[in-house]
C-alpha cells in the first residue's frame, strides 16, 4: 500500500504521537498521576485529583504580531492540602536543546496568566516542568536547566528528562508508567527496516505485543489501570505504531492485525454492538456498522477520540 493510500486508513493519524500524548493527559488521570510520580519523585495516591488548566498562549514579538502556542499539558494536582502546577511536554523530534526555548516560552507564559501583582511588585511561579523524548538519544542530560541573569542575581530552575528509550517493558509495568506504552515502538525505530525484511522477527514483535495487551488486561482486571485507560493506551498504540511503521507493510499487517483485533473487542465497543452507542436506531446490523465505523474515525482525529472517550465516561457511570 502506497503510503498515500495509507493515509486514508481509518488507523492514521498525521499527529498520532501529539494526539496519543494529549488525549492520555487529558483524559486518564489515573496514569498520568504515576507519570507525575515518576517526573518529580512525587507520591500521589489515588486521593489526587487532576485540573487541567488552559493550555493555550500567545507569545508576543517586537513587531507587535502573535504566536499561538499550545501546550503538550499544563495541569494541577490537588491532594489533601498540597496543590501543584504542572507543566509536560513531549518531544518526537531529536533532541537538540532548542526545544528548551520553547519550554520557557511556555512556562513564561503560564507564569505571567498566574502571576500576582501589587504596588510595588510582581510575583510570577514557574510550573514544575518535565521533558519526555521518544526518540532515543544520547545528548540528552537526565536533567536540563534553564538560567535566568537579572540585574539582581541568577535563577535557576531544573526540567528533568525523561527517555523512552531508559525503559524495557518490564520496567514500565514495574513502575506503572502505563502513559509510555503506546511510544514504545520508537524503542525498536532503527530495527524497523530489519524486523520488516524477516518473518521470523516480525513474528516475534507481534507476539512481543500480545504479551503487552495480556498483561495490560491483567493489570486492569486487578485495579492497577482503570478500564478508561486500558482501551486509550490499546487505541494509541495502534494509532501510533501505524505512524512509525509506514514503510513497513509486514510489521503494520502483523502487528496490527494484533492491536486491531484488541481494540474491536473494546469494552466500548461491546457497548456499541449492544445498542448503547448514539446513533443505533435502525437495527443491530447498521448500529454495527455505524458505531465501527464511528471507532475509525474517532482513531483518525484525536478531537473526536476525545469525545468518545467521555461518551464511555457517562457509560460506566451508568
């Protein structure tokens, strides 16, 4: 399949890596709250509540024209009397320290939406800020800095790093990073080609990922991952491994037959096959097809996967 015709595939997405991340950390608290763990060494229990707060800004130059920027997360975690605000961001591209400028512009900008003003003074507060890189990469520092010189004295403040390439997959389900799933296929970028070129290792990173949704399944059924978060991480992994395996037709056709086959057996989608979806109303057969249907293209815009995602909210709270 030519990779033009490939992008008429329900699966594709143009920003399945912005996407996965964003729908993730807007919609799966429960995951997200490990990542903030894991970031910060943190110990959020299951009492944190998660405000996501808004993550657009406009960055203003000497020309007096605007920039919109977005984003990858700003958010606070509220638990018992502790209240932080956070700031994540993640990065497909390789690492080369510019994205560092674009991470005080944000959380410059969030400092001054925030900002408290009196007489005599301006108080800003930066956002705690973590950096997770999907590429892997051996420039990157484990921890980054950004230094600020004022006529009064120099601050600084650290943005840890975070690299899928530090983790096996016994480590994300060790540590409960669930959120890296559906990025671990850059862990196997370079070998792409290669794994592609020979059954036998094709094969073997298909059943690698039968073992990931076996034990994702497991950890839902024992209450270590809601059942919310189970079917994004399944969704966004396929979507993702899609975007990177472009040019790979036997890993997309095996591993995807994999994921595919996972996420029409969905719990949302059980739903929809039972009529519970919007939209069944003209039979079992087209309520069907329509709510499959509906699944594709909630795959293809991450807008719409959001709304459907808090379509299953109302239902499992029913």
């Amino acid at each position: 399949m030519a990779n033009e015709n490939k992008m008429n595939d329900p699966v594709y997405s143009g920003t399945a890596y912005d996407d996965a991340f964003r729908t993730m950390e807007s919609e799966c608290d429960d995951i997200l709250i490990q990542l903030v763990n894991y970031f910060f060494n943190e110990n959020y229990d299951a009492n944190a509540k998660v405000k996501r707060m808004r993550n657009e800004h406009f960055v203003e130059h000497e020309d007096n024209s605007e920039d919109k920027r977005v984003t990858d997360s700003h958010f606070i975690i509220q638990n018992g009397n502790v209240s932080k605000r956070y700031h994540l961001e993640c990065e497909s591209s390789r690492y080369d320290g510019t994205i560092l400028v674009r991470v005080f512009e944000y959380n410059a900008q969030i400092a001054l939406d925030t900002a408290e003003t009196g007489i005599s003074e301006l108080h800003i507060k930066f956002p705690y800020t973590g950096l997770l890189l999907l590429r892997e990469t051996t420039r990157a520092p484990q921890t980054a800095k950004i230094i600020i010189d004022t006529p009064g004295g120099s601050a600084t403040y650290e943005v840890p790093i975070v690299k899928e390439s530090d983790f096996t997959i016994d480590t994300i389900f060790e540590k409960r990073l669930y959120i890296l799933i559906p990025f671990f296929i850059f862990n196997f970028e370079s070998r792409l080609h290669e794994i592609n070129e020979d059954d036998t290792k094709s094969d073997e990173l298909a059943a690698f990922y039968s073992q990931i949704l076996d034990r994702l399944e497991k950890e839902q059924k024992e209450g270590r991952l809601s059942e919310l978060s189970y079917s994004v991480i399944i969704k966004l992994t396929n979507s993702v491994m899609f975007k990177l395996s472009m040019k790979n037709e036997n890993i997309q056709r095996k591993v995807g037959d994999v994921m595919g086959g996972k996420v029409i057996d969905l719990p949302e989608i059980r739903l929809y096959r039972k009529g519970k979806s919007e939209g069944y109303a003209e039979g079992v057969a087209e309520g069907i097809a329509q709510s499959e249907e509906k699944y594709k293209d909630v795959v293809l815009e991450n807008e719409r996967l959001r709304k459907e995602v808090e379509e299953l909210k109302e239902m499992m709270a029913k």
